[in-house]
C-alpha cells in the first residue's frame, strides 16, 4: 500500500529505521483510508522504497529475516523516497531496497 499522505513525516520515521510498526490510526493518517482486510496474524509495517517513477511496481519478499523490497517502471523521472505500508507477521531484521527505471 502507498503512502499517499503527508510523505515527509512518513520518511522522518524512517530517519533510523528501516521499518517501523504502525498503529491504525497511523495507516489511516498516511494511506489516507483506513486499513482493510488485514491478514491474520500480521501488522502494518512502514517500510523504507525508492520509487524510481510516478507509478511503479512494487514487490516485497522475505529472505531468511530480511526483507527485500523493488520498485520498477517505464519512464524517466528523479528516484524519490516513497515509504509503503505492508502486513507483516514479524519485524525485518533489516530491508534492503533496489529500484529501477528503463526508457
């Protein structure tokens, strides 16, 4: 899920961390709706992306306890911190991130 509110505040929280638990409230404040069919079992994690375009394609997977997350799109725009909301069944012992852009 995007972050589609206040993206400042959404990246100061990730200042020190790669990922940080939030609250609904939280969710709602930055996705601008409030969450919905959470998965059992899991939390809403902000998490540390750079979008390499306006509108990319994002995927997030696990390897062992870290957590690897892309972004890629068609086009040619400045990479951007863009912190996204994922439901996670465990805190990342770190996440690594990569993106990429093609013309």
């Amino acid at each position: 899920q995007q972050v589609s509110n206040d993206v400042p505040s959404a990246v100061a929280l990730l200042a020190n961390e790669d990922a940080v638990q939030l609250s609904p409230e939280q969710v709602q404040r930055f996705a601008g709706r409030p969450p919905e069919d959470v998965p059992s079992g899991t939390a809403a994690y902000l998490v540390r992306a750079v979008f390499p375009t306006g509108r990319p394609s994002v995927s997030v997977g696990w390897y062992q306890n870290d957590l690897h997350v892309f972004a890629g799109g068609l086009g040619c725009a400045q990479y951007e911190k863009r912190p996204i909301i994922v439901y996670l069944g465990r805190h990342p012992h770190n996440v690594f991130v990569s993106a990429s852009a093609a013309l």
